[in-house]
C-alpha cells in the first residue's frame, strides 16, 4: 500500500491524471497541459501509470504514427478524488505558503 501512496503523491501523477480527465490525449498535448513537465518526466510518469493499471496507451497504425494515453476504467475512478485535492490545494495555497514562511523564518 506504501508504494501505492508513494506513486500518487509524487510530484507529476496527479498532474498528468488530471489531464487525462478529459479524455485521450497525444504525448505532445500532455506535455502541454502538464505544466513544468520535462519530457522524460512525463515518459516515467505515464510508464509508471501504466503499470498500474490506471493509464492505457493507444498506437495507431498511421503515418505518422499517432499513440494516445487515456484514463483506464481503474484510472477513472482517481479523478474525483484527484479534483478534489487539486482544488483543495488551490484553495489553500497561500495559507500553505504563508505557514512555510513562518516556519523557515523561526528555524
């Protein structure tokens, strides 16, 4: 359960899963809407969210090649959740920030 935990508290996996909350995305448009992402950041993150099931990765047989990444049904039962904090944090940033300050400032 640990390592579970460690996945999705790092830094880009609730990032990159609430991109894929709208639907498929291409690689490039991810890196887009993943602010801050390198691309191998983004190539780790989506590998390792592959692995557990929550993200499915499409290739399509054209020229040029097109692959996709989108939530699995697994995947898709994070989003609330991952709304939901993001929106928490956004909510609670500046208190956040404003109680680091103090606390560096007293150490």
């Amino acid at each position: 359960m640990r390592d579970i935990f460690t996945m999705t508290g790092d830094r880009w996996s609730m990032p990159v899963i609430r991109a894929l909350d709208e639907g498929p995305v291409r690689f490039t448009a991810l890196m887009q809407a993943v602010e801050g992402i390198s691309h191998r950041m983004l190539t780790r993150t989506l590998r390792s969210l592959q692995r557990d099931g929550l993200v499915g990765r499409t290739s399509y047989p054209e020229s040029p090649p097109r692959v996709e990444y989108e939530l699995t049904e697994l995947g898709q039962t994070l989003s609330e959740p991952v709304r939901a904090f993001i929106a928490w944090t956004q909510l609670h940033q500046a208190e956040i920030e404003e109680s680091r300050q103090q606390f560096d400032g007293v150490r």
